[in-house]
C-alpha cells in the first residue's frame, strides 16, 4: 500500500464529497470566527483579543484533528483571513471596523501567526501498525 518516494512523488488521491463538505464547512466557521473576532477584538480590547485569537486557535487545531491532516487548520485559517481582510477595506461612505489602533495590528497580526501555528502543527500522517514501533 505505501509507494516508495517522497510524498510529493506519490499521485494525488481525490478526497471523498464529505471530506470537501467538511473542508468547506471549516472555510464558513472560519470566516465566521473571523468577523466576530473583529467585532469582539476592539470591543472588550485585552480579553476581547485573547478570546478572538483563542477562539480561531481552537477551530484550527479542532479542524486539523477532526479531518486528520493539516488542511484541516488551512480550511478555517483562510476562511477567517478572507473574512478580515474584507473587512479591513474602508466603504465608499468612508465607514471601517478596524481602527488604526494596536489591538487591530496585534489582531491581524496575531491571527495571521495563530493560523500559521496552527497549521504547523496540524496532524500528521503516522504510520500504522505495531512493527513500526520502536522496542517491538
């Protein structure tokens, strides 16, 4: 079953309609979190940024280890940078949600390295099997 080589080198394998569901409801949560966190950052500043960051940390660690791979971090980690950068372009009326304050830099910021930390993390392929155990 395992093909030798890099797993760059090996084909890709089409994942199943509710694996990409899965994947796509990640996105939405994502993007979800996203505009909350923005609302929520500025409002109640130093805990509000602690629970928008803690709470994009948790949906990307959640996703990686609901789906078993890393792409489950990536689903959440692009659904809420689309959601803030849309949301940091100023309106025609001159309206904005971000202020040009340090909570809305650490925000952007901060999330941006969350989800990068997170994929990092993600889980990764384990072989499987006693006979790959170290002692056995």
């Amino acid at each position: 079953m395992n093909e030798p080589g890099s797993l760059l080198a090996q084909p890709l394998k089409a994942p199943p309609a509710g694996r990409a569901l899965v994947f796509a409801g990640l996105f939405v949560l994502g993007a979800v979190i996203g505009a909350a966190g923005s609302l929520v950052q500025a409002g109640w500043f130093p805990g509000g940024l602690l629970l928008a960051l803690a709470g994009e940390a948790g949906l990307c660690l959640g996703g990686a280890r609901a789906v078993g791979s890393r792409g489950g971090a990536v689903a959440p980690a692009a659904g809420w940078m689309l959601a803030v950068i849309l949301l940091t372009a100023s309106r025609p009326e001159g309206d904005f949600l971000f202020g040009a304050g340090t909570g809305s830099y650490l925000f952007l910021l901060g999330g941006m390295a969350t989800a990068v930390i997170c994929a990092t993390l993600g889980q990764r392929r384990q072989p499987g099997g006693d006979a790959v155990r170290l002692g056995k």
